[in-house]
C-alpha cells in the first residue's frame, strides 16, 4: 500500500512546509494514508490540542462522532486564508458511513461546499470542502 497511498496523499494538495491539524484519530484510520500525508508535508500532523493558525485540516468522520456542522464550523476558526479541509468518511457499506447528503446538509450550513471527492483508500473516501466566499 506504499506507493498507493503515496499518490492518495499527493491529491491532497498538501506542500511541504505546510502544518496539517487532524480531527478524528481513532484506531480505524488509515494509516499508511496519514503517514503518507506527515512525509508530504515533512512532520507529523498537529492534533486537536494544537493552538495556532494551520495550513490544512483532515476530519477522520464517522456517522456516530457527534454533529459535523458544528465540527465544520469549528474547524474553520483555525484555518489559515486559503486553507483546505478534507472530509474523510468511510465508504458506504462501512460501519460508520456518512451520507453524501448529510455531508451537503453540513457544508452548507456551516458556510462551505463540496469541491471534489475520491476513494483514500480501501475504507474512506476524501472530500474536499471549501468556502463559499462573502
């Protein structure tokens, strides 16, 4: 999975020098993925205790994590202008799938909207959410 999750993470957008916080760890995550992430970026991603401005947010989502609009919107308050959220959900068929809908329904309402998503891996998918502007 090496090499795969290398050009998973490469889709990201992610650059060097880039600080990436992470929502959501749990022993479910896909770690070659986030290990593939921390060597784009060149260290290890700030977790949710980290206090300052990022580049970059990655949300680990499952159905039963709470309410994503509000994750949504928090998330935002750390944000660097011009930085990126990415939305990791499990794939349908997967315990803890989201739905595409639940996942508009959330953006929409926490200011953002779906740009684009693709398959991380064998049990998420990324969706990139970004501001709707002023």
């Amino acid at each position: 999975m090496g090499q795969q999750a290398d050009n998973l993470a490469a889709r990201f957008g992610f650059t060097t020098g880039q600080v990436v916080q992470e929502f959501g760890w749990d022993d479910d995550v896909d770690e070659p993925l986030r290990g593939a992430i921390e060597a784009v970026v060149g260290e290890e991603l700030a977790d949710e205790e980290y206090d300052d401005v990022v580049d970059g947010v990655i949300i680990w989502w499952r159905e039963e994590d709470g309410d994503l609009t509000d994750m949504l919107v928090d998330v935002q308050t750390a944000l660097d202008d011009g930085g990126q959220i990415w939305l990791l959900t499990r794939k349908p068929g997967r315990d803890g799938h989201v739905g595409h809908s639940e996942i508009q329904e959330a953006s929409t309402t926490a200011g953002l909207h779906a740009t684009s998503t693709f398959a991380a891996g064998e049990d998420w998918s990324a969706t990139r959410l970004a501001s709707r502007g002023r």
